[in-house]
C-alpha cells in the first residue's frame, strides 16, 4: 500500500479520540488565526481557487457556492453542516468524527466567518451517539479555549454551534428536507428556487456544508492551495478523500486516499481483495445511489469527473464491494427496497414509483418475473429519472438503471429460468 | 404580459402567471392534481408535464411550477411528456382501491377523470396496496383513507387556507395519511371543503352519503341565504329533496369556498314542518283563493281606514324581485309603510352603508389584497364566515389585522386584538375620525395611534364592521372614518357585515323613512291595522320580540307570505307559502352591493325516499304531488298584483320602473355579478348613540350572533344541529372569578325576560363586566336578538341537586 | 418508567421553549428526551410535547409520525434495530437477523413476552465496515456472528436485570 499523504485521518489512532491538545499540536486551529487575519471574501476566494469539492455526494465546487452566499445581507444567516449520513455503504463522516473531531469544528468556525453566518447547526443522524458526544466534547473544548463562542481569539468575531440529533429518516440529508426537519416541520424537499442561500432556516440565508467537505477548509487555510492540490493527481479533483470500503473485501475499513486513485488500487491494495479469494464482479463506488462500476471499470481514476464519464458518480466515495457470486438482482432490489423506504412521500414518482419497482425486483428475483415485467422495468426507470421532486429518487435509479444496463443478460437469466440463478 | 407559444398557438398571459395556467387559457387542459387555482402550485403529484423546447428553461418539466417567460415554445403533447403523464396516473393508483362501483366520489371523481386524461387504462401493478384505518371526524365528513392518492390538497385547503389547525399530514414515504390527531370533530368552520378539495373520495359529504348518485341530481348555480356575503353555491336536489350544496366559483366573492353554514344550513328546505299549504282564516285554501282574499282585504282595509292603516314588511331573504313587487303592491295602496327588516339597527345601519359605501365596497376577492384590516364590532365567523376566510389570505400575503371587539373573537390568522366593552366602540370610532385621544384611557391611547399610524401608511387598508354591534351609529361612523383616513394615493374600504342575503337590496327598495319600531308603536295604537309580511317575522326577529308581540296581536289583518314554520306563518289570517331559494330563480344584493341571480334548482313537494321501507309520501291517490303548492313569492305577489307571472317579464317591469336595476334584465346566474350603488331612503330619526352598553345597572347582557344556530334558516336544517349546542353564556376570566362562577359551570340567567339555564363558558380573550350570550334559536335564548341596547342581567351557579 | 417526563425536566423543556423564538425545532428533542425515559411516545407523549412548546398536538403528530426512530407504540426495554441494507446485507445479515428471531423467539416489530426487546429492521446504520452490524438502544454493534449476537443480548439482560432490580 502506498503511503499517502494523511490530511483528515493524520491524527487517527484506533480507538482513540483526538484531543483538542493533539490536534493543536499538529497545527489545529492556526488555520482558523490564518483566516481572521483575512477577509470573508479572501477567504472564500481561496477555497474557490483551491478547487475543494463538496464531499455530500454531488462534488458542487464549495467555493462557488460560499460566493453565491449574501455574506453581506444584514440579519440571521446561518451555517448548517450536514451529518446525516443515511446512505448505505457510506460511514466516512462518522470515522472522521470519531477520529479527530476539532477539524469540523475549526473549519465551521471559519465557514461562519467567511459567511458572516455566525449561528450554526450540526444535524447528526439518531445512530450516531458517539459521535454526538464526541462533538458536544469538542464543542465545549473549542468555547473553553476560546475558538469558539464570543470574540474569536480577539477577533471581535463571535460564532455559535448547536447541535442538532435527529431521530431516523434518509432524506433529511437532502438539504432542503434537513432545513424543514431543523425547524421542526415535516421534512420533505422545498422547491428550489428559492436556494437555501437565499431562503433557508427560518427563511434566512442558509448554507448547507457536509462534514467532510467544511473539515477540509482548516487544513486549505494553513497549508495553502497549493499544496491542497498536490495532494491528488486529477486537476478537477483536487485534495483527498475518504473512502468508506464495505460489502465483500477483506478489509472494510475507511482510508484517506488522494482523488483519483485507480479503481484497482482501491480494491486489491486497501480492500485486500475480496474475501475468499473470490473475483471482483461490481461494486457500488460512492453510496448506494451510484450506478455501479464493474470489473471493465477497474482502471478508471476514482474521481468526480472519470466516474461521470463512464456513467457513474463518485457520490461519498462508500466502495461496496460484490463478488462473482453476488446476484445483482438481490441486490438491487435491497438497494431499491431502502429507497423506497425512505422516500418521504411528497412527490408520486418516488413514492409510488419506488414501490412498483420493489415489486417488480421482487417478482424477478423471486422466479416469477415476465419480459413484460422487464419492459416495465425499463419504463419506470425511463419515467422516474429527473422527474421526481428531489434527487432522492433520482438516486435510487443509479442501481436500477446500471443494472438495466450492465446485467440485463442475468435478469433475463432469472425470467428464463424461473429462479434465481445464483441459488 | 408574457408571450409563449403552447402546442403552436401563441398566448400572452399576465405576469406571474405559470404555464399550466397560460395553457388553461388556450382551453388545453393538462391533468394535474396538486395545482389548484385557488391553493397554488407546489409541484408535488408531477402530472402537469410538458415538454419546453425553447426559452429560458429547456426540457421536460413540470408547468405548474414554471412561470411564463417571452419566448417559450412548449409542447403538451410531446411523447416523453405523454408516457410521464401516464406513469404518474399509474403510481397514484397503486394503492387506490377499486371501489368505483360503491364509492360516494363517483360521478364527480376528479381521479378517474384524471385517469382517463392521463391515459392509464390497464392496471399492471399487481402487490400489496397500502391500507388504513379510518378516523370518525364527526357529523359533516366522511373519511376513507384507503382512497388517498396523496395529493395534498386536503392539508393545504384546510390548514393553509382555511386556517384550520386540528388536520395534519402523518407518516411517511407510501404509507402517509391524513387527518386529525385523534377522532373527532373536525374543528374549522370551513371543514366541508375537504370535500371538494380532495380529488377522490377520501373526504365525502357525510350527511349527502349514499343518497344520490351525483349524475342524478338536479344542480342549478344559487347564491347563499346564509349571511350577507352572497357566496356562489350549487345546490343539488333529486325527488324534491335537496340534499347537498357544493361552492360554485365566483372570483370575486367566495373564490372557490364555502363555509359549513352555507354547505350544510340548505336543509330548512326540507324541514318537516314547512307550512306547504294556503290558509285562509285557519282553513285549508287555494292559492288563488287565499291571493285573492288578500288582495281584497288589503283594499278593503285602505278604502275604510286609508293607506297608513296598511304596513308591507319584507326581509333580508326576501328576493329582489319579491321585494320590487311588494314595494309596488305598497305604492298601489298608497301606504307609506314599506320596510325590509323588522330589526330597526340592522334595518338602519344597512340603508346606511349602502347610501355612503359607493366606491369603497370591497368585494372578498379585493379584501384579500388588503395590506391592513380593521375589523370593529364584527365578529365574522359568525356575521360573515368566508369574510373571515379572505381576511386570512390577506394574512398570508403580509397583512395586519386589527380586531376591537368584546369578543372572544376565533379567526383563522393572526390578529391584535383589543377586547373592549361596546361602549367603548363609539369612542375608538370617534378617535378614528377625529384623531383626538382625549376621551381615550391611557391603556387604550398607545394601541390607538399605532393603528392610526398603521391605517396612515397601509396602501390597501380596510375597515370592517357589523350591523349589530355598531348600530346605524357605528356603521355610520366607520364611514366616516374612512372618508378621514383616505388620502390622495388611496381610498379607505369599509366592508359592512349586514342582516342577511339581500338586506342591501331590501335598503334600496325600502320607501320609508320609518323603523320598525316606531310602526309596532303604530300597530299598538291601533293606526297600523294590517300586516303583510314577506318572508320575515315581526313575532321574533326585532330586537324587542315582547313588545311587538304584544302589539301584534291588535292586528285586524295579518298576511304572510313563508317557507319556514315561524309565528309570522302560524298566526296569518291568511298564509301563502313561498319558496325557498333552492326552489326558484331571483336575485339578490350582496353586502358590497352585487346583484347575483340564482336559478331554480328543484321543484317542491314532499320528497320521495326510495331507501325507506316503501313509505314514500303519495300513500292517497292523487293527480297532484303532495306538498307542491308553494310557488315563489315574486309570482305570487305579481298576481295579487295582476301582472304578468313569468320572471322575464317581471325582471323587465322592475328595470323598467327602476333605472338602477336595469341589469337585472340580462343577469345570469353565471356571472360575478354587477355592483349597484345609488343613494336610498334613510332612516328619519338621527341615529343616536350606538346601541348597546349604556353601562346598566346591574350586569349588562350583550345577545351576539353564532357561527350555527342564530341565522333562522341554518337553525332549520337537521344536519346543522350538532353545531348549535346547548345555551351558553360567555364571561371574562376575572368577571366570572368575581360572580363564583367556573368554565362548564350550570347557571340561571335571569333578565327582564325571564329565567334561562345556561352553561358558563369563560375566555381572557374578551371585554371584562359583561355577559355575552350566542342568540340561538329553539331555545329560551331565543328571545334575546343581537343588535340593540344592553338588558340587564343577573346569574346564578345552579347547585345540581 | 410510566412518567412521561420528570416535572423537572417539564420545567426546563418549557422554559428553554420559552427563550427560542421558533419552538418548533425543538418538537425531535423533546419526543426523544420522552422516548428516553418513557422508552417510548404514548398519545399523552405527543400531548405533552404540545404543551410543553405552545403548539399544537397535530404539529407534533405529523413529525412523530415521520421520523422512524420515534416509537409511537410501545416497544420493550431495548429495541434491537438489525440492519438490513446492503453491506450488511452481503455480507450475512439476513443470517443474523435469523438468528436473532430466533434466540428472541420473535419476529420483526414484536417483543419479548417478559418486555425485554424488541426487534426491528433499520436502514444502513453508518457500520458498514462493521457490517453486518445492529444497534441497541443508542449502541452500534459489528461485525456480528451469531455467538456475538448471543453474548451481547446476554450483557444487555444483565444490565436490565441490574438496573430494574435497582429500581424496584
Ligand atoms: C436524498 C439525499 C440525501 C442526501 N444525504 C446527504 C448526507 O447524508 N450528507 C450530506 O452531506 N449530504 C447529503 N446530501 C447532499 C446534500 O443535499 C447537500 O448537497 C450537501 O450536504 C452539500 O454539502 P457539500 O456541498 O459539502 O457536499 C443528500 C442529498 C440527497 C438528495
Ligand atoms: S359565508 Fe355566508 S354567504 Fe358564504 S357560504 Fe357562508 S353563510 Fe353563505
Ligand atoms: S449497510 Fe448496514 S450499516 Fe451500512
């Protein structure tokens, strides 16, 4: 395995919690005395320049978005950092929580300085009580040293961080679902336009940040950008990614690796190949909404760009890996089943949509599938893709739509044979 | 005003407008669910696709939720946008039952119409639907989640329109339902409108329930007896019964809604005890017989005792037409005594308003688009609901409501609201106009200026008050108010929440600079020795009910034309039954002065039930239908009159002899209705003081209107009862702390009229030392009518024994 | 554990919701602090929040409602939530929940007869490299084998036998 450059996991230690004094130590919140010493604009123009991708899912350019921020309109304007981590196979955010938690935190305090956004909300997902404990510690580490709360370091800038638990339900990574679920409404999507940046929480501007993406933002204050894009090969992805691996490879860990990395490294270095000796058959690369990538895929670089090209999407960079003994049918229909489930129910495509495909799935793999059900397959996809509400269904087409297009031969196995192929 | 091109046809539409309605204005009509006219968009159901080739936005899309720009070129027929159209009809239906056959929505199921237009005919999703348990919501609606095709539209008419807040949205994903948190009566005045605002059958029309099927009704457009509002209704009938109304849409009134008063009060149509049968002295006579006999005794009576020994009385549901050919039988005998309210305030202030409202008549659509809103001594859930309504969209776009009112007044928004005494109301008014603060208390002089600064800077600002807590004075004064609260950018409205459907146009008929009052005086003295009442009831609906009672019994002739058992009707020397508005065509005049025409939309009699066991009402053999007599009062008095008995023809003699109804000749029901302005005969005596609440004695009694149970009609319909409970009185916190008295409590309320058991109900919400009483009728409070001076009062806990 | 809430913490919920100028978001909180000492949000439960926050019942209702992890019926001491996505699920999950029902003697949404556990499936956990993995209470376990499963179940029974025999 190549030793590559630790930006985000530098103080990991199994088990173990950075402390506020470990992460000073290694160059925590300078980046924060770095950036008070500029102006909010600087400071978003650096993380434009610095070329940072949002780490949610979609890979939105951070500083594009910070500029289309009315830092500069009078009133409430607030920083949401987005903790919901819902989608299966995706689990990066909550390791970099566990591990060394202060960088969140530094890179939101800079974040609200750079958006003169001085309220912000953590929202965390129900399951993640360790890491919300980690944060409240954290939280109360950063206002006693004085990195956060009143007057910033002497800055006379102020910024406070509340912590949001949620109680279950995927959508509300979904920003605009999360902004109604923090004010306590029913939390479906919102129409946008209006962005949150112009209408958010409480019908003020509100950005909305993922926790990976704003724990990057320290290190880019003090290192410079520079070297932030040293650290990756492809230009249109700079810096480094967690990558969460899960399903069948031997190892199912989180590794900080550069963006771009081959799909191959990603598989036989850090997965350690696939249990049993098994060959690699697909793999969902970034969450369950990213159509999957097969073992043809195995060269391309794991970055926002390459995986667009061949038809997929980076997404949160889950690797979840499938042996040559995995029916794609199953598992599509569980990936399917979950998004049905977690659908909110605004919007007919999705929540009715979903539906009829979990049964359609249903009904192949359990043997009793038709052609018709196969054409019917295809329509629903057709019709559910870009139509819906938000991206919610859209991302549950990526598997149907990859299997549709990748492994229509073993649905036809599973109409021909009247069963399951793989037993 | 953009221009756009829809399926090759160029349109141009007002700003603000979306391309589902820029569509709708070609008459391409494109399926959609969650759009509505009156609810907005909110691109939920994903029906409403078109596909837009050129222009500011590219692509399929959703129309509902694109605003028309110059140069779009959309196509609704696009294939893509077909097959997604389609497909969402398809998933809608996963989980809907199919109960076609025994659903209560068939007939007018906007799904299956839907379902058509969207082109989803063969059902190809074959698992486990969805299913629900139904919650009981109490008399006026039925509930069967089971329908849902989750569109939304219930939650948002009821909570975001209507303002309603015991309804909500539950669940999640496929398995979301909608209701109250737990069962119960559905708690908005508005609540009926679930009815026509879900697509499907999920919220039926309990009381309608499998009576008819709707393609079996008879449906003809009417206006509401219920109030001053004139809101549009569709009323639907079927074997002489009518069983159901249903809003119809005017844009200027009632928008696309009613309330529960208006939807459920039609049944006084059918009361069992509708006097349906000609009497002349206590015999069983003709019509003719008994119009003839009327006819000449009233002659008889001028020719011995001259013209002044006559009085002609209508009312408020007396229809323009009716009350025009009154007004001419008045004028042909020469009497002088010609009125249209037997409640001298509501008759005074109501030729007030429409002799200074001109311009500034506001109609409900214009209200919403106020900015400031005044309401003062009107409480309009009960005076006016759909008022209330209005005030609430103008909430929801930004606007500020001010209530000064004794009170405990429920809107559907957000309000200030001033709870203070109905003395105290001539004084604000006063302080309105003159904008002098002397006479004001101190807590009362900081909330005073801050409305008038609000009133000086609002751009559309409205006043609004009631005839009966405001009197001739008040109403008065509020007019005055506006005239000096308008300045050069705008004018003040003023909304005035009269008696009835067509007190407006009773004003502008009345002849008389007289009273009631001052005619019962006649009456007692023996100067007045015959009555001809027109759908009104001089026995119980002056704010003195005693006195004129007493009076009333020196008649020598009593004539009464009626289709409701009121004592006016029971005690004629000759009684002639009219129809109700469900069962002819007329007109009446709305409180902003529109004159809206209704139709015909059954024929009387006594109703067939195909459903009971054979005992239909023909039990005697007979050429006639039973019960089928009344015919409308209009024909009727043009008889007596003898002119001509079609309404074209009447219609015409009225524009005829009377410039300002001239567009009663090509009035249809469809229409919004012209607006008719012009001065009328006022009141002689000066208004004096307002009329209730010279501080009295002992405890002042306040008789106020309620939403059920204080308007004649709505009380007469069975399906209303459940609303009208049992008589209560209301009282500040702190005044019934003082009286020993406790929320729920029993009490003996005793005034100059007698005793009364009543429940206690207390509010903080409300003016302190006094005792508010809802006038409902039936009951021992029915004696004590809104709209005139305090009675005296005292209360007593009852000890249960 | 019958109380809904301690008077308290009422008192503390009630002032804080007195301080925010939006309540509302304070509607998760409160059913959860409920759910954490009622085990569960009973109708009383949903009322109760109302009051506490000046709004209405329906209002809590419909996020009660929404959300999965509020119990809205009631639940055993501990709900076993197992998660069924697809890391978990490829890698034995539908073995694990097996065996869980079986040991537990019940299916999914059911409980224990002494009122122990509950069990229920969840969505991916965010233990995906600990797959297959479940979460009791608020703790996240993984990766499961059967034995595992079976000496977690056995520490949580002798948890709950120590703190209810504390109590009562
Ligand atoms: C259904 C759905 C679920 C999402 N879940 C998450 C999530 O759990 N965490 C997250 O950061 N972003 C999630 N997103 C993306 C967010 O909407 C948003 O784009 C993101 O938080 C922006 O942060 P970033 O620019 O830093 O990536 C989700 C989006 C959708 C449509
Ligand atoms: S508001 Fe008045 S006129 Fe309108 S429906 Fe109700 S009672 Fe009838
Ligand atoms: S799939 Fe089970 S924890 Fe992620």
């Amino acid at each position: 395995m190549t030793d590559y450059t630790q930006v985000l996991f530098k103080n990991r230690r199994p088990g173990e919690t950075a402390s506020l004094e470990t992460y000073e130590k290694t160059g925590g919140y300078e980046g924060l005395r770095i950036a008070l010493q500029k102006t909010p604009g600087e400071i978003c123009a650096q993380v434009k320049y610095s070329g940072l991708r949002g780490r949610g899912g979609a890979g939105f350019p951070t500083g594009v978005k910070w500029s289309f921020f009315p830092a500069d309109q009078p009133g409430e304007k607030y920083l949401v950092c987005n903790g919901d981590e819902m989608e299966p196979g995706t689990y990066k955010d909550r390791q970099l929580l566990l591990a060394d938690p202060h960088q969140l935190i530094e890179g939101m305090v800079i974040a609200a300085y750079a958006l003169q956004a001085p309220v912000g909300y953590i929202f965390l997902r129900y399951a993640y009580e360790d890491c919300s404990q980690v944060i409240e510690r954290a939280i109360a580490e950063a206002e006693a040293a004085g990195y956060l709360g009143k007057d910033i370091l002497g800055s006379g800038f102020s910024c406070e961080l509340h912590l949001h638990r949620s109680a279950g339900r995927y959508i509300l990574g979904e920003e605009t679902a999360l902004i109604n679920g923090l004010e306590g409404r029913r939390p479906n999507p919102r129409s946008k336009p209006p962005f949150p940046a112009q209408r958010g929480l409480f019908g003020r501007p509100t950005n909305v940040n993922n926790i990976e993406t704003l724990a990057n933002v320290p290190h880019i204050m003090r290192n410079g950008n520079a070297w932030y894009q040293q650290l990756s090969a492809p230009e249109s992805s700079p810096g480094t990614k967690l990558f969460g691996l899960s399903g069948h490879f031997n190892r199912t860990e989180c590794f900080e690796l550069p963006l771009g990395v081959t799909l191959r490294e990603v598989v036989q270095e850090y997965g350690g190949g696939l249990r049993n000796g098994k060959r690699f058959k697909a793999c969902l690369p970034g969450g369950a909404s990213s159509p999957y990538m097969t073992a043809e895929h195995l060269d391309v670089a794991m970055d926002f760009n390459a995986l667009e090209e061949i038809g997929s999407r980076l997404g949160t960079a889950g690797v979840t890996a499938f042996d040559e003994d995995t029916c794609m049918v199953a598992v599509t229909r569980n990936i399917n089943r979950f998004f049905a489930r977690e659908s909110c129910g605004w919007c007919t495509p999705c929540r009715d949509g979903l539906q009829t495909i979990s049964w359609l799935l249903d009904k192949i793999e359990n043997g009793q599938g038709t052609e018709d059900d196969l054409t019917m397959l295809h329509d629903q996809v057709r019709n559910i893709n870009g139509r819906s509400f938000c991206a919610l269904a859209e991302g549950a087409m990526g598997p149907v739509e990859a299997l549709l297009r990748l492994f229509e031969d073993e649905i036809k196995e599973h109409i021909r044979k009247g069963k399951c192929p793989f037993g | 005003m953009p221009k756009l091109i829809i399926d090759n046809r160029e349109v141009t539409v007002p700003e603000g407008t979306n391309v589902l309605e820029a569509a709708q204005a070609l008459d391409i009509v494109i399926p959609h669910f969650c759009y509505h006219e009156a609810l907005g968009a909110v691109g939920s159901c994903r029906l409403c696709a078109m596909n837009f080739l050129e222009g500011p936005v590219e692509g399929l899309q959703m129309a509902c939720m694109i605003k028309a720009e110059d140069g779009m070129v959309v196509s609704t027929v696009d294939e893509e946008a077909v097959e997604l159209r389609s497909h969402v009809i398809e998933w809608a239906m996963t989980n809907h039952p199919h109960d076609c056959p025994v659903c209560d929505e068939g007939g007018e199921c906007q799904l299956q119409d839907m379902t058509v237009a969207g082109g989803h005919s063969r059902r190809r999703f074959h698992g486990p639907k969805q299913t629900y348990i139904n919650q009981e919501l109490g008399p006026f609606i039925q509930q069967e989640k089971n329908r849902c095709i989750t569109c939304y539209r219930c939650i948002r008419t009821y909570r975001d329109y209507c303002g309603g807040t015991d309804f909500g949205t539950f669940g999640s994903r496929n398995r979301i339902c909608f209701g109250r948190f737990q069962d119960g009566r559905l708690e908005s005045p508005f609540s009926g409108n679930l009815v026509d605002a879900c697509p499907t059958g999920v919220f039926t029309n309990k009381v309608f329930r499998f009576k008819s099927r709707v393609w079996d009704l008879q449906e003809a457009p009417s206006i509401c007896p219920h109030c001053s509002l004139g809101c549009s209704t569709i009323p639907g009938g079927r074997y002489r019964e009518l069983q159901r109304v249903k809003p119809g849409i005017n844009r200027e009134t009632n928008g696309f809604f009613i309330c529960d008063r208006g939807r459920f009060g039609y049944d006084h149509v059918n009361h069992p005890e509708r006097p349906r049968q000609a009497r002349l002295d206590g015999q069983q006579a003709t019509v003719d017989a008994a119009l003839t006999a009327a006819a000449q005794r009233v002659r008889q009576m001028v020719e011995q005792h001259g013209p002044d020994s006559v009085a002609f009385v209508g009312s408020a549901r007396t229809s323009l037409e009716a009350g025009a050919l009154l007004a001419e039988w008045a004028k042909r005998t020469g009497s002088p005594h010609l009125l249209f309210e037997t409640h001298r305030e509501r008759d005074r202030a109501a030729r007030i308003l429409v002799d200074r409202l001109g311009d500034r008549a506001c109609s409900l659509a214009e209200l919403q688009q106020s900015d400031l809103l005044l309401l003062i001594g009107t409480d309009l859930i009960a005076e006016g609901p759909m008022a209330a309504l209005a005030v609430r969209q103008a909430v929801r776009a930004g606007a500020q409501v001010v209530v000064i009112d004794p009170r405990p007044i429920d809107l559907p928004c957000s309000c200030t609201h001033l709870p203070v005494g109905p003395e105290r109301l001539p004084v604000f008014l006063d302080t309105l106009v003159t904008r002098k603060t002397e006479a004001l208390t101190d807590a009362e002089r900081n909330p005073l200026q801050a409305l008038l600064e609000q009133l000086d800077a609002a751009k559309t600002p409205a006043l609004l008050g009631g005839a009966d807590l405001l009197g001739s004075r008040g109403i008065s004064r509020l007019l005055d108010a506006a005239v000096a609260l308008d300045n050069n950018e705008r004018p003040v409205r003023v909304v005035g929440l009269l008696g009835g459907a067509n007190s407006y146009g009773g004003a502008l008929l009345t002849r008389s600079p007289r009273d009631f009052d001052t005619l019962v005086d006649d009456i007692q003295e023996g100067a007045i020795k015959a009555l001809v009442c027109l759908e009104s009831d001089p026995y119980r609906e002056c704010f003195d009910p005693a006195r004129a009672q007493a009076a009333l019994g020196r008649l020598e002739l009593l004539v009464s034309f009626d289709c409701t058992p009121n004592l006016a009707a029971q005690r004629a020397d000759i009684f002639l039954p009219s129809r109700p508005v469900a069962e002819m065509a007329g007109s009446f005049i709305n409180n902003e002065g529109r004159l809206q025409a209704f139709e015909q939309v059954i024929e009387p009699g006594i109703s067939i039930r195909e459903t009971s066991s054979g005992d239909h009402p023909p039990r005697e053999f007979s050429l006639e239908t039973p019960g089928a007599l009344p015919r409308p009062a209009w024909q009727m008095l043009a008889q007596v009159l003898d002119l001509p008995g079609d309404l074209p023809a009447i219609r015409q003699q009225i524009a005829t002899a009377d410039e300002r109804f001239d567009a009663l000749t090509s009035l249809t029901a469809d229409e919004t209705g012209p607006r008719i302005t012009d001065p009328v005969v006022l009141p002689d005596t000066a208004p004096d003081e307002l009329p209730q609440c010279v501080p009295g004695e002992t405890l002042p009694l306040l008789p106020v209107q309620g939403f059920a149970g204080s308007d004649w009609l709505a009380h007469l319909s069975a399906p209303l009862q459940p609303l009208e409970g049992e008589p209560t009185i209301w009282l500040h916190c702190d005044l019934a702390v003082r009286l020993g008295l406790a929320e729920q409590d029993q009490a003996r309320l005793t005034t100059p009229l007698g005793h009364c058991h009543v429940t206690v109900r207390t509010s903080a919400r409300m003016a302190d030392n006094l005792v508010l009483v809802p006038h409902l009728w039936g009951t021992a409070l029915e004696g004590l009518v809104p709209g005139g001076r305090h009675i005296d009062c005292r209360l007593e806990k009852e000890v249960n024994l | 554990m019958s109380e809904l809430l301690p008077q308290q913490q009422i008192d503390k919920l009630k002032a804080h919701a007195a301080e925010i100028e939006h309540p509302h978001e304070m509607i998760v909180d409160v059913l959860r602090e409920i759910q954490a000492h009622h085990g569960w949000v009973p109708d009383a439960g949903v009322v109760l929040t109302a009051e506490i926050l000046g709004i209405t019942p329906v209002e809590v209702e419909e996020i009660a409602t929404f959300y999965d992890k509020i119990f809205r019926q009631p639940v055993g001491k501990r709900v076993v939530h197992i998660c069924d996505s697809i890391c978990c699920w490829s890698t034995g999950g539908e073995e694990i929940a097996d065996h869980l029902q079986q040991t537990l003697g019940i299916g999914f949404g059911e409980t224990t007869a002494d009122g122990l556990f509950t069990l229920l499936p969840t969505c991916c956990l965010g233990a995906c490299g600990d797959a297959p993995a479940m979460m009791i209470g608020l703790t996240t376990y993984g990766p499961l084998t059967a034995t595992k499963v079976d000496e977690i179940l056995a520490k949580e029974r002798a948890e709950l036998a120590k703190t209810t025999s504390g109590k009562d």
